[in-house]
C-alpha cells in the first residue's frame, strides 16, 4: 500500500507540473498574440493613412497643377490636336512593320 501511495504522488506531482507548464506556455502564447494584434492594428491605421495619402496624390487637379507648375506644361491647342483611330494606328504599324 505504500509503494502505491508513493507511486500516485509522483503521479499527482507530474500531472501538477504538466498543468503548470501548459499554463505557462498558454500565458506566453497570449501575450505573443496580444503584440500581434498590436501590430495588426497599427498596421491597419498605416495602411489607412497610405490609402488617404494615394487618394490625395492620384487627383486630377493635383496632377494637373504639378505638370502646369513644375513641369512647364500647358494643354496644346485644338489645332496642332490629331486623333488617331485604332484601324489607322494599327495601319501604320502594319506599314512600318512593327505589328506582331
């Protein structure tokens, strides 16, 4: 009866470190997920403040303002305007050659 009572307090004592383990790892394991869910979330305000700052640079009044200011450009006049259909486009480059 003894030997059995000492062999079930090593069981017990096993059992009680598994528990402490497993809890150990699962208190370590909640807090790498809490900095993850950090991380996701600042991610998230970045990647809005990106989406916002694309929306700002990509409109056209914007565009148009920097090709007029920095790049010196202006819009041609009607006259020296040519339009070209896709038949004649595709014309010309039957003519030069250069249609795969």
């Amino acid at each position: 009866m003894f030997k059995l009572n000492i062999f079930l307090v090593f069981i017990l004592i096993a059992c009680a470190l598994g528990v402490v383990t497993s809890q150990h790892m699962v208190r370590k394991l909640f807090m790498a997920l809490e900095n993850e869910k950090e991380i996701e979330r600042k991610l998230d305000v970045e990647w809005g403040r990106l989406q916002l700052e694309q929306s700002t640079l990509i409109m056209h009044g914007r565009i148009e303002h920097i090709a007029r200011e920095h790049l010196k450009m202006t819009v041609p006049a009607a006259t020296s305007m040519q339009i070209v259909s896709i038949n004649e486009a595709e014309d010309r480059l039957d003519a030069k050659g250069l249609k795969p």
